[in-house]
C-alpha cells in the first residue's frame, strides 16, 4: 500500500518535471545497468597511508527502479607534516555506507540517496535527491541535484563537542553537440555552518601556536565546463575546466586534459592530466605577524599547484558464471604538490610532496 | 512602405524559431561507446574525489557525490 502510493507520487512528481522540462520528442533515459564493483584503493603521499576496500551493487527491479548499495573503508596510517610538527601519528579507520534508488518514468530519473560515514572522532550523515530529465530531442539532459548533510565533530578525549551542517545545490546540463562530440557544464553551490575546522590544528601568530579559528560559516561555488569528442572509432579526447571561489577567498582552476585509446579487442588504455592552482583564503597566514579573530594554518587553504599524471586500463575477462560480464580496472595516479606559502617547519623550506594513487577493480554488469 | 516592416517583423520572428534537435537518435552510436563515457566506477570515482577533496580547498561540480569526513 505504501509502496503504491509512493510509486504514485513519484509518477506525478515525473510527470510535473517532464511537463516543465520537455521541449522536444521523447528521448531514451534509462536507468543504470546492473552491476557489482570490487575495489581496492591506496594512497601513500605525505607520511598519509590510507588503504581499504569499497564494494558496491546494484540491482533493478521491474525496469522502473534500481537499488544500490556500497561499503566504503578508509584504513589511514597518519604522519603527516601536521602530525609530526604539533602531535604523535596515529592509525584510524573510517566506514562509509551508502543505499540508494533510482527510478524512471518516461524521459526523467529520480535518484535519492543517503550516506553514513563514521571514524573515531567524526560522523557524518547526508541526504541526497537528483532529478535528470532528457529534453531537446534526447540532445539535451538537464540535472538538478540537493544534497543535505549532517556531521558530528569529535576530539579524542574530549568526545562530540560541536556539529557541523552542509547543503549542496547541483545544476548540470549534457548537451549533444554532434554525432561526434559531448559537452557538459555544472555548477555547484555548498553552504556550510558549524565547526569547520581540525581541533587538533595550531596556527603560527609571531611565532608561538595557537588553536586555529575558522569562520562558522562558508559559501562555494563551482563552475565546471567539459566535453569529451571521439577522433575515431578507437580513440576520444577529453577535458574540462573548473573555477572555484567561496566566501573566505579562497580561489582555484582546475584543468583536465586526457586521451583513451582502445589498445585491442575490448582493451581501454586511458592517460590524463590534471592541473590545479590555488590562492589561499583571506585568514590563512602562515606565520602571523597580527592579531585576527580568525586565523589558520591549514594547508588546504593555502596558496598551492599541483599537477597529476594518470593512466587507467580496462580489461575485458569475459562472461563468468554464464551472465556476468567481468572487467578487470587498474589506475595509477601520481601527483606533485607545491605550496607558495606553507613552511616545512622541519627544514624551512616550502613544503612539497609527491602522492601516488593506486585502483585496483573488478567490475560485473548482468 | 509599410510592406518593410512587416518584411522585417517576420524575418525577426523567424530568426526566434525554436532550434529542431539536428543530431538524429540514429547518429548517436559513437556518443554511446565507453570510450565517451563522461564518469567511470562509481567506486573509483568516489576514492579519487575523496584522495582529492580533503587535500584541495576548491571542491564540487563533479557530478560526484561525496560524503562529509574528518579527515581534512
């Protein structure tokens, strides 16, 4: 009964977004495939290791609706340049859950899903909606997307001591420019009130650390614009250009250029680049030479650029157990940070690092 | 004379036209190859926002979706 009645609303609901969006004949919006993936992740960059599995499956029901549900482990071995110069490394782990459903009614999918993630001293819950319609002829898919989220700030032995909100507004459009060629853009604003900050981060003010002290506050902004284009029947070129600017000043671009390249039967090769240059927020000081009510030395809102070289390959393994079609997946990535305005408190110098990251996945469509 | 600007009226009503989708269903075949898939795994996906989210102080407009953490 429950579920007719929801099954009803959320026909209506996709009738009064199509009747809004359409603008052209119906188009072929479906919903995502079946699938199953197995992943094993690692990092390693900044006396940072943090290693773990992530699974995740999907699995529809009457055409209409699609479950999926993922597990997310984070195992961190922590000795960064934080925790060296101001404490003791340590080792935490961080689960993350997430179910979901899509539906589908004619030319729109409705997405909902919610996400738990928990470690020693932080939890999270968030809650989030997507809407995508086809418009123009199937040419044009519009998105709409809220995201609210829900955190607890803790410190070990002090315990929960602050909360911290987040509400994330999304607008896509993919547009189909030719037989050839995609583009896309997005725009994403994140609202954030709480405690925004570490506890166990210290500020430098002439000197001597103090506790930093972050706004309660913060606004963001993203533009991203993008488009992938096929050269021929077995390569494509790809990229997108991402500004960003929020309310503490902070600002970045962000580049992604990359090449894919079918390399034999089934066989995808993929090699990008990635560029990003920052400017540090307005309160971020490395070492203060004044007294201000709000103060930090967080690394990620300093002045900085990084570039990352990546390569992926996919490899078809053929259909096991009668129906699974399986793809072995593996991704390197290695990445070069350079901070402007961060001292190695160690040596005196700019502080700068080299990250390697590394996939590991099966993935199983039926 | 007044021929002139009932000429020019339509031309401008012509030129408000809505634009007819041009790229056909049928023409279509190449966008929907892997190969010009826009995302990959959701899993992967979701490590190398999160490997970048809390290291990086821009974030957003990658059509991932992330959870919060502590760990920035």
């Amino acid at each position: 009964m429950v579920a007719t009645s929801l099954s009803r609303l959320l026909a209506r609901l996709a009738a009064l977004l199509g009747g809004v969006f359409a603008l052209g004949p119906a188009g072929a919006i479906t919903l995502p495939e079946n699938r199953a993936e197995a992943l094993a992740h690692a990092y390693d960059g900044d006396g940072v290791r943090a290693t773990g599995p992530a699974l995740l499956i999907r699995k529809s029901i009457a055409d209409k609706v699609s479950l999926s549900g993922s597990y997310y482990v984070d195992m961190v071995s922590n000795a960064s340049i934080d925790v060296v110069t101001t404490a003791s490394p340590f080792k935490e782990t961080r689960r993350a859950y997430t179910v979901g459903a899509d539906y589908v009614e004619r030319d729109t999918l409705i997405s909902v899903s919610g996400e738990s993630s928990t470690e020693p001293d932080y939890k999270a819950r968030s809650l989030s909606v997507d809407v995508a319609q086809e418009v123009f002829g199937g040419m044009s898919t519009v998105s709409l997307g809220f995201t609210r989220g829900s955190d607890d700030v803790g410190q070990k032995l002090v315990g929960y001591f602050d909360t911290a909100t987040h509400w994330q507004y999304r607008l896509g459009l993919t547009q189909v420019l030719t037989p050839r060629w995609l583009a896309t853009a997005n725009l994403e604003v994140v609202a954030d009130e709480g405690y925004l900050g570490s506890p166990y981060r210290v500020a430098r003010v002439f000197g001597a650390a103090v506790p930093e002290r972050n706004p309660r506050t913060r606004t963001s902004r993203a533009l991203k614009l993008g488009g992938v284009g096929s050269l021929d029947e077995k390569s494509a070129v790809y990229g997108s250009w991402r500004y960003f600017w929020d309310t503490w000043a902070v600002r970045a671009h962000t580049l992604e250029a990359g090449y894919r390249r079918y390399v034999r039967e089934g066989w995808l090769a993929d090699g990008s680049l990635r560029v990003v240059n920052q400017d540090a927020a307005l309160f971020y000081s490395d070492n203060a030479t004044a007294e201000t009510r709000y103060i930090t030395r967080n690394r990620q809102l300093a002045s900085y650029s990084s570039i990352g070289v990546g390569a992926k390959l996919s490899a078809p393994l053929g259909k096991w157990a009668g129906s699974y079609a399986v793809t072995a997946h593996g991704g390197f990535e290695r990445v070069m940070y350079r901070w402007r305005d961060f001292t190695d408190l160690r040596s005196g110098g700019r502080y700068r690092f080299d990250a390697t990251v590394l996939q590991l996945y099966l993935t199983a469509t039926y | 004379m007044r021929t002139i600007p009932l000429l020019a009226l339509a031309a401008l009503l012509g030129a408000c036209a809505a634009p007819e989708p041009w790229v056909k269903p049928y023409e279509r075949e190449r966008l929907a190859d892997p190969i010009m898939q826009l995302s990959g795994a959701a899993t992967a996906d979701k490590h190398r926002e999160h490997v970048r989210v809390v290291r990086e102080g821009a974030r957003g407009a990658t059509g991932v979706q992330g959870g919060g953490c502590g760990c920035n």
